[in-house]
C-alpha cells in the first residue's frame, strides 16, 4: 500500500520541514490518512523543537554569578600561597637538615683539631646549591637586628627550626612578610635578639673520635663521606 | 646544633604580590568570559538534569574546573568548547545517581493516547508532555542529546555548535536530525494520526 511505503518520507518531510517530492505530494493530497499522518508528526514535531528552545534557554539565577565570583576568589590565594608556603617550608628544611648532617662533624674537628671552618662558606656553597640565598653566621654584630628577644637562651641546645637573620633596615619586610605568611596558618617566626646571637663553641660531651679525615670544602661530595668517630 | 639562615624578605614578598597581581589579573579575565560562558554552563547541565539546584551545583563546579585549568584554555573557542563537554559530562554523571534512586520509586507512565489532536503550542505547555519530554531527551544517545542542547540555545549556529564540538557541520546537522527524530517517535503518542488543528 502506497500509506505504508510513504509514510518513511512523510516523518522525514515533517522533521526537516522540506517539501514533498511530487508524486508523494500528489498521493497526500487525494489520501486523508496520509494528511493525518503527516499533520501530526509537524505538531510533534513542533512540540519537540519547542521543548528543546524552552529547555535549552533557561535564564539563569540571580545568585549564579555572586556565588561563582565569590569562589573565585577564595580559590586562588588559599590554594596557591598554600603551595608556595609549603614550598618554602620544604626547602628551608632541607637546607637545616643538611648542614646538621654536614656540619656537626666539622664542628666537632674544629674543636678537637683546631682546624677553623668557615661555615660562612660551606653554607653559602650549600645555598646555592638548593637555590636557596646565602647563610650567614654572625661575626659583624651590626648587622644582626636586635628585637623581642623570645630565643633559647642555649644556641646550642637542639632546635630544628631555622631562624632568620636580617641586616637592620629590612627587618620591616621581614616582618611584614612574616605577618602575612601567619595569618595564613604558615610559619612562625622567632626574633633573636643580638646579643643573643653570639657564636658559641658547641658543647658536645662524650664524643670518641677514632679517625678524622678533613677535606677540602669545595669537595662537597668529599664532606658526606667524612668519616669521624 | 643551631643553624642560622638569611633568607631575602624584600625579593620573596615581592615576588609574592607579583605573583598575587597575576592572580587578580587571571580572574578579571575569566570573570570577563562569565558573562556569556556562565549561562552556557547553567543551560548545558539545566538540560541534563532538569533540575534548578543540581545544574547550579554542576555548572559552578565545572566553571571552577575551567578556572583552574585557565592558562591553558585561553583562545575563547577552545575554552568554550572544554567547558560544554566538562559540564555536560558533570551532569550526566550527577544525573546517573539521581536516576538510579528516581527508577526505584517511580515507574515509567506512558500517556494514554489522545483522542482529540491538539495543535503544537497546547501540547508543549502542556505539564504531561514536558515530562515525558524530558525523559525522552534523557534516553537519547548522549553525542545527540548534546548537539539538541547546544543548536537550540538562542545564538548558536550549526556552524558555532560543530566548533565548540569538535566536528564538522554535517555531523552537527545529521545529529540533530537523527536527535529530534528519535524524540518526535516517543512522544508520537501524544497526537493521533488525524489532521491537527
Ligand atoms: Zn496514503
């Protein structure tokens, strides 16, 4: 039956909204179920693209873009001066952690031996190899800021946690900085005061040294393989 | 022992708010692209979910993404075509779970069929349709479901939508055709086969 063959063309020409070849136009004009057919399937049709519009435009809330904006900014800084705080933890760490195991055995040869090191030195060759700035060791006392003195009155007694030196006139971005990295749950910051800061001889007791070997410092690899006790 | 370390506060907090200023200045940017890319998010996952709260949810979500992955989403066509595939991907995954609880509690009505016509407007305002409507969109294949989505929203060419997608126009066209297709024969029950008014 010519309905059932046309019918494929009739729902295709009610989707696309293309018109009927002709002699399937011709057969949908003398045939009322094809009329029937193919008026319904326009108004489907037209239902469809109706709810597609209604569906795909929908207007925004009024609280969509605040609220987003909002988590914008709570995103950025906490997220990465998070990173950059840890960042700086890890490498400040490193570089203690490393100069305790390098320099407890120079400390101790320097004592025994006699032999002076410059720690200055060693520490800023280390620096530069973390990337890190240099370390100083007071021997100029101007230059060692003086302030709310909360320090350990025993340098020598074991704390992991670097302190910081700072010449005078930036003690102020010191702690400026300090402030900020604080209010962000960061570090703590300890200022020493300067007469505090005073090289001490270490007091080691009960070390045996059974053979000593000094190298030079430019040897860093030579330094881990120090062979004291 | 006791180690004491100069570190240069000056340079590192300079660097900080370099870098704090490159922050605001990244957000001005996105916030700029919110106004037009804020509604395609919504609409993508309001489609999907047909649900106010969970497409604001998604679309903040996937906004969120974009923002974070920013500097490498900068061309704007390239940036709007990531966020329509990630907030659609969102929500079809939010979807999931809530069909999963929906098919416990109800079954699947299939309307009784009409025995009066009725003409296009009546039957897409009526309440009965847009339900069946919306299941019927969420059965479709998800590569056409999105193309019906994108091509009916207000401004968007065959020509934009295939860009944002990735593909050529003609598949952007077939889709769209095979998509309503689909969705004219289920909800095919809703209008007898005799001349509408
Ligand atoms: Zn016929």
């Amino acid at each position: 039956m010519l309905c059932d063959k046309y019918k494929g063309a009739l729902i295709d020409a009610a989707a696309s909204g293309a018109a009927l070849p002709s002699y399937i136009r011709e057969h949908v004009d003398l045939c009322v179920r094809c009329q029937g057919v193919l008026a319904a399937r326009q108004v489907v049709f037209a239902a469809v693209d109706m709810g597609l519009h209604k569906i795909s435009n929908v207007e925004l809330p009024s609280s969509f873009l605040p609220d987003l904006k909002s988590k914008l900014v709570a995103e950025t800084p906490s997220t990465r001066a998070g990173i950059h705080n840890w960042a700086f933890v890890c490498a400040a760490g490193t570089l203690v952690l490393a100069l305790a195991l390098i320099g407890l055995p120079r400390d101790q040869g320097k004592q025994i031996g006699g032999e002076s090191l410059n720690r200055t030195k060693k520490a800023r060759a280390l620096a530069n190899g973390l990337r890190l700035d240099p370390i100083h060791v007071s021997k100029a006392p101007d230059r060692i800021e003086v302030s709310k003195a909360r320090m350990p009155q025993n340098l020598s007694v074991t704390n992991h946690d670097p302190e910081v030196l700072v010449p005078r006139e930036e003690e102020e971005y010191l702690e400026g900085y300090y402030a900020k990295l604080q209010k962000r749950g960061g570090m703590n910051l300890i200022l020493a005061g300067r007469q505090e800061v005073q090289a001490k001889a270490l007091q080691i007791e009960q070390i045996e040294v059974k053979e000593l070997k000094i190298e030079s410092l430019d040897e860093q690899a030579g330094l881990q393989r120090t062979n004291t006790r | 022992m006791q180690e004491l370390v100069l570190i240069q506060p000056i340079r590192a907090a300079d660097e900080e708010w370099t870098r704090e200023a490159a922050y605001a200045a990244r957000r001005r940017e996105f916030e700029a692209r919110l106004a037009e890319c804020g509604p395609l998010a919504y609409r993508v996952a309001r489609g999907v979910l047909r649900n106010d709260a969970d497409a604001e949810d998604v679309a903040q979500e996937a906004l969120l993404r974009a923002y974070r992955r920013f500097d490498r989403l900068r061309d704007p066509l390239r940036f709007r075509g990531w966020l329509v595939r990630i907030v659609f991907r969102l929500a079809l995954d939010r979807a999931r779970s809530a069909r999963r609880r929906e098919l416990r509690e109800t079954e699947w009505a299939q309307p009784a069929r009409r025995a009066t016509p009725l003409n296009a407007e009546e039957l897409a305002a009526s309440s009965e349709f847009q339900a069946h409507f919306g299941r019927a969109l969420e059965e479709l294949p998800e590569k056409l479901r999105l193309v019906l989505l994108l091509a009916a929203m207000e401004g968007h060419t065959l020509e934009e939508v295939a860009a944002m997608l990735g593909l050529p126009v003609g598949t952007v066209k077939s889709r769209l055709f095979v998509g309503r297709k689909k969705l004219a024969e289920k909800l095919q029950c809703y209008v007898t086969n005799t001349k509408a008014r």
